[in-house]
C-alpha cells in the first residue's frame, strides 16, 4: 500500500473510475443509488446524481466522450454527461450488470459469472463472449472490471482476491491478494471489496469496497505460487 484515501460519503461502491485527479463513483442500493463525483483525496463529493428509486446502480466506465453506467437487474444501462452528471440515455442490456471497463477497442462486462461480454461502446450491443479459467477451471464470481496494462483486472465478489485476465484468452495471468487493504466491518456481511480503477500512466490502482472508511492506493503484487494461487480463485 502507498497511501490510504478518505472515501467520500462512504458509499456503497459498485464501480470506480479515475481521470487524472477526478474520481468518478457508482454507489448502490434500491433507492440510494446514485452516480457520483470528487476530487482525489477530497473528504466530500463536490457533484452527485440520484437515480430513480427502482434502479439498483453497478459498474461504470468511460468510453471515448461516454460514461455508462449499469444497472443490477433492471436491464438498462445509462448513459450519462460525465461533467454535468446528467442521463443522456438509457439503453437496454441483455443481462444482470455487475462490472463494466472500456479497452482499446470495445466495451467489457461481468454479471457475476465467469464469462465476461464483449459489447459495441456506443451501444453496448453484445459482440462475443470470453471464458476466463485459471489453471482450466473456471473463475466465476467476477464483478468489478478495470483494464490497465493490456489485461482486465476484476475483483472476485466476496473474496479479497483480484485477478487479471488475458481477454484474447480468458486465462488468468495474474492473481493478486488484497489482505493488506481489507477493512474489517463486524457484523456487516456487504462491506466486501468492490471497487477496482487503475491511475493513469503510473501501473498503480485504487482499491475500496462497499461502506468503507477509505480508498487505498496500491502497487499490484502477484501471489504465492501458480498452482496455490489457483486454488485460492477457483476452491
């Protein structure tokens, strides 16, 4: 760990981007959603947006001048002005959203499996599917996505492990440990790790979760030995 943040509101982060020192920040929940903004190390969102009450928020992503954001079960995706934090649009999605990141050519999503979709990013059309394994088994319970250094780095929901995937494959090449920055919330089962977005140019991140008192930015470490690494993702 390099430096640990305040994570503004404490909200229950979905999904996380960062733009040089703007943080962008989905938070969730059935009439608490929203979609929000703030200066890195700020105390307090200088901008936020609430969703309808029927809209349970996830993942976010920029795409070009885009920024989508989905949704739990509702089968919408928004898309929003990301300086005025407004809804520009909504548009159908053909599955439960989870996690979201823009790569150098398309758009990718999780929904909690272990198969991430490849998706138009003006529209988010499905365009093909990739099957991440590790070590030939499969890794399901991915959630939020971020893509940094050629690979997509997700957050296995629950668990205090991020993987990072080839997307020509769906190998995972990469398993890191996020012991060091794991918070303890006695007695709150939701306040897991979710909350993955990569600094520009530095190959560094920024970790949270849901309902947590900080943001931890960190240098990526691989665990342990393949075959032990395996078994922790995949057991």
């Amino acid at each position: 760990m390099l430096r640990r943040l305040p994570h503004p509101g404490r909200g229950f982060t979905q999904g996380l981007i960062v733009g040089r020192e703007m943080v962008w920040e989905s938070t969730g929940g059935y009439g608490q959603s929203a979609l929000r903004r703030y200066r890195l190390g700020a105390q307090r969102a200088e901008a936020e947006a609430p969703l309808p009450p029927e809209l349970f928020a996830e993942g976010i992503c920029r795409a070009g001048a885009q920024l989508w954001q989905l949704t739990w079960r509702e089968r919408v995706a928004l898309r929003w002005d990301a300086r005025r934090l407004e809804v520009l649009d909504k548009v159908p999605f053909n599955r439960e959203g989870w996690g979201i990141c823009a790569t150098n050519s398309s758009v990718l999503t999780s929904d909690g499996t272990s198969e991430l979709v490849r998706r138009d990013p003006a529209t988010l059309a499905p365009l093909g599917l990739i099957r991440v394994r590790c070590d030939g088994q499969r890794v399901s319970d991915l959630n939020d996505l971020e893509w940094a250094g050629g690979r997509v780095w997700a957050n296995l929901f629950g668990k205090r492990y991020l993987v990072g995937i080839d997307p020509g494959s769906g190998a995972v090449t990469d398993i890191v440990d996020a012991k060091a920055v794991m918070e303890r919330h006695w007695g709150d089962r939701e306040a897991v790790l979710n909350g993955v977005a990569a600094l520009p140019g530095t190959g560094e991140f920024l970790l949270t979760g849901k309902g947590w008192r900080s943001m931890y930015h960190v240098r990526l470490a691989e665990t342990g030995a393949p075959e032990q690494a395996a078994r922790l993702v995949t057991g």
